[in-house]
C-alpha cells in the first residue's frame, strides 16, 4: 500500500539557518505530493504540492522537488524565521481522486531567536 | 473563502457516553474525512466519504461510525467513548475527481474521554 516516512523530530533551528525535512514515499502509480504545515492550535494548512515528477512546488519561501528515481519530497527552506515554528506533515495521494491522503507522522519544527 | 467548519473545538466526555463531532464544509466537495492525529503517530485516517450516504472504512475504524445524511456535513460518532480515544480529531474536505487536489481540513476537536 502507499506510505510516506518522514524525518523524525524535534528540529531545532536557529533563525536564519537552512532548513530540511526529508521525506520519501511509496506508492504505486504516479501519486501527486504534498506539504503541510500546522501551526500550535490550529488544523492543517496546505504549504505546497507538486502533481509530477521534476515539479517544483514552492510557497512563503519553502520549496520541495518531486524526485521520482529517488521517491522524495524533501522540504527545504534557506533562511527560516521563528514564525515557522509548526509541525510539517508529508502527504501523498493516488491519482484517483476519490483516495484520501497518506500522511507521514509529522516533524515539529521549533525556531528560536 | 474555502471553509471546514467542526462544531467544537474542545470537548470533555465521559467513559460510555455517546459522542458526536460535527463538521459542515461549504465548498460543495464531495468527498470529506476523518482523521485522528496522535503525537508520534502523524494523522490516522478513521473513515471517509465520497458521497452522500456513502462511507468507506480508514486505517482504525473501530469503535467509531460515520454519518452523512447531507453533501456538506459528515458526523463521526463514537458509540461509546474510552479514555483511548481521547485524541485530536480532524475533519477534511475534497473535490471530487484527479488525485492532484489537496483535502482542506478543519481546525480540529480536541476530545479528552474521562
């Protein structure tokens, strides 16, 4: 069946560090990828997505690469903020539309001034 | 605005009580979800629906139901609550065709069973 295995955290990060959030994935087909974030309280928020491979899905400075040879979408970011403080979840979805999303466990991300 | 609203935020219950967690999407999508989001163990998906009156069992299903009697809302209901069962709850949405459409999700139930 489809899964995805992220990085197991906590990460702590200075401000201004370079951030990366591995993340692989098995599926059959072509899935399509997808990042999200979840701010303390709050529900999850769609960051980015990428629908096949060699897309490049970006937003607020984040950035992932669909790498099908490799099975990856790994999320990077070159300068991060405290602001970015959240747990970002790793997700996957069969073409078919009809199919829920498989999330990874999810790496909380923690920036400090 | 694209909106998944769920009925409460915080709930506390009562070993054997029967609980129901509403949600109402107003984007018209026909498929909503369930999930059940435990620290160490990512997001866990309990039920979904592609239509009204139709349901397809998740990953842990047991102990729990679903009802959607109505395109915008889909109810969780749990029989009979456990103290394992205290969890964050989240609800989500998507439209209905390619798989290249993210799910837009709520802003989570957190439901403590005493």
């Amino acid at each position: 069946g489809n899964s995805v295995t992220q990085m197991e955290g906590p990460v702590t990060l200075s401000e201004e560090a370079f951030l990366t959030i591995n993340c692989t994935y098995t599926a059959t087909g072509y899935p399509s990828l997808f990042w999200y974030v979840q701010y303390p309280g709050e529900g999850l928020q769609l960051l980015l997505k990428a629908t096949k491979a060699d897309d490049k899905g970006s937003n607020k400075g984040f950035e992932a690469t669909y790498r099908k040879e490799t099975t990856s979408f790994h999320l990077e970011k070159g300068s991060v903020q405290v602001s970015d403080s959240a747990v970002y979840f790793c997700a996957l979805r069969s073409y078919s539309g009809n199919t829920p999303l498989v999330f990874g466990k999810g790496t909380r991300l923690s920036v400090i001034a | 605005d694209v909106k998944v609203t769920q009925s409460s935020r915080y709930l506390v219950k009562r070993t054997g009580e029967k609980v129901f967690l509403e949600c109402v999407q107003d984007m018209d999508h026909e498929n909503m979800f369930w999930y059940r989001q435990d620290p160490g163990l990512g997001l866990r998906l309990i039920y979904f629906s592609y239509d009204v009156k139709m349901k397809e069992k998740g990953d842990i299903p047991e102990g729990y139901s679903v009802s959607r009697e109505k395109k915008e809302r889909f109810s969780l209901i749990l029989e009979s609550a456990s103290t394992n069962q205290t969890s964050m709850y989240l609800c989500a949405s998507s439209p209905q065709g390619a798989g290249n459409t993210e799910a837009f999700f709520g802003q989570g139930t957190r439901l403590t069973v005493v």
